[in-house]
C-alpha cells in the first residue's frame, strides 16, 4: 500500500525559507499526481501545490504563486516543497497527497474530483509535518 512521510517542517522568521520533503514507498493504481495541502487551525484545508508528472504540469494556489515550487526527484521517490518569502499566514500543518488528477488540471471545475488543489481528487495523505512563520 502506498504510503506518504513529510519531513522538513519548522519554524523560521517571516522572510525565511524552507523545503519539505515527501518520500512515498509502494503505489497506488491509477494514482498519477501528488501535491501538498495544508490545513491551519480554524481554517479548511487548502490546496498549496501539485504536480502532474506525464506532462509536467505544476499548479499553484494564488497564496503561493512565485513564491512556492513543486518538484519532483528523478525517480518520482521524493516530492519537494519549496517554500521561500514564507509569511505568518504560511503557519500551518502540510500534508503531503497522492491521487488520480484530471488531464484537464484546472479546466475541471473547482473542487471536483480531478481539480489537482481539490482534497476529494486524492486518497493518500501523509500524517502532515508543521510549518511556524512568526513575525
């Protein structure tokens, strides 16, 4: 069974940067993207970033754009979260996701399974690593 672990959480002052890091071990049929979500106290979770391997795609969040990137390494093991200008609205736990994302990326209506930043088009999350911005 495919399994999610994040590592690379902390804390870092405003302006600060970090990298998570989400090693994955077995496979999950029909599964062909992974993303990063994160949830903060009160708030519902929130797609940050994906990344659909067969064609390249990365989509983004409007929080994020220019200052998070996704990636992947060579053999797929390992997803990365690069995270840079990190604000206090940045605090929050990330979870690392896998799941079966539409070709149509974000064509596909927001929300719906498919939408590569919508929670129902992933079935494996990882138990989440912390991330502290203070000001």
């Amino acid at each position: 069974q495919e399994q999610l672990v994040e590592s690379g959480g902390g804390s870092v002052q405003t302006g600060g940067s970090l990298r998570l890091a989400c090693t994955r071990s077995g496979y999950t049929v029909g599964n062909n993207c992974r993303g990063w979500f994160r949830q903060a106290p009160g708030k519902d979770r929130e797609g940050v970033a994906a990344v659909y391997p067969s064609n390249s795609s990365r989509y983004y969040a409007d929080s994020v754009k220019g200052r998070f990137t996704i990636f992947q390494d060579s053999t797929e093991t390992i997803v990365y979260l690069q995270m840079n200008s990190l604000k206090p609205e940045d605090t929050a736990t990330y979870y690392c996701v896998s799941g079966s994302c539409s070709v149509a990326g974000r064509l596909v209506p927001t929300g719906r399974r498919g939408d590569p930043l919508a929670p129902q088009t992933y079935n494996r999350w990882g138990r989440g690593t912390q991330v502290t911005v203070s000001s």
